[in-house]
C-alpha cells in the first residue's frame, strides 16, 4: 500500500500491484506491507475510496499552510480509525464494489 503524504485528504491512497514490488519511490510516498492473511487488496483499495476516510486523513494531518501544505505523516496515518471487518468480509464487499 502506498500514499501520497502532503495530498493523503484528497485520497492519495493506492494499493501497489504485485509486479511493481521492489520499485522505488520519494520520501513522499510511504509505503506499507499487507499481511493478506488479514487485508483483501480489494477492500482496502475500496476503503480507500471514500471522502470520509480523506476527511479523517485531512484532520490527522499537520502544516502550518494553507491546505496544500497539509502533511499526514506516516505514524499519524498509522493512527487511522479503519473499519476492518473479517477477511471473508472483506472480500464479499470488495467482489460487490467492482
């Protein structure tokens, strides 16, 4: 999972494919291992897609700026409420939302 930290409350969410593992990006551009045992890709790319997630990331996020210059550092965007439900779950959501 990757994303974007001085634009993460304008959903600047992504989930990395699988072919692209091992590439590099900015300092800008936290990344994050998913335990698949636990996240659907999926889901999590859904999740993701919501104005209300972007909203939580815009009232976590730091700048002394107009929004612009918003920042959502990594261990803030570790702090992040998510509903997480089971893995079965999870993809029955995701499967919908294709």
């Amino acid at each position: 999972m990757i994303y974007n930290k001085l634009f993460a409350w304008k959903g600047t969410f992504g989930v990395v494919p699988a072919e692209l593992d091992g590439m590099f990006v900015s300092d800008k551009f936290p990344t994050y291992e998913l335990d698949r045992t636990q996240v659907d890709e999926r889901y999590l790319g859904w999740y993701f897609r919501h104005p209300e997630v972007w909203e939580q990331a815009r009232s976590m996020s730091t700048g002394s700026a107009a929004l612009s210059k918003l920042t959502l550092n990594p261990p803030k965007f570790l702090q992040l409420e998510m509903a997480l439900p089971e893995i079965d779950m999870q993809r029955a959501i995701a499967a919908l939302s294709v």
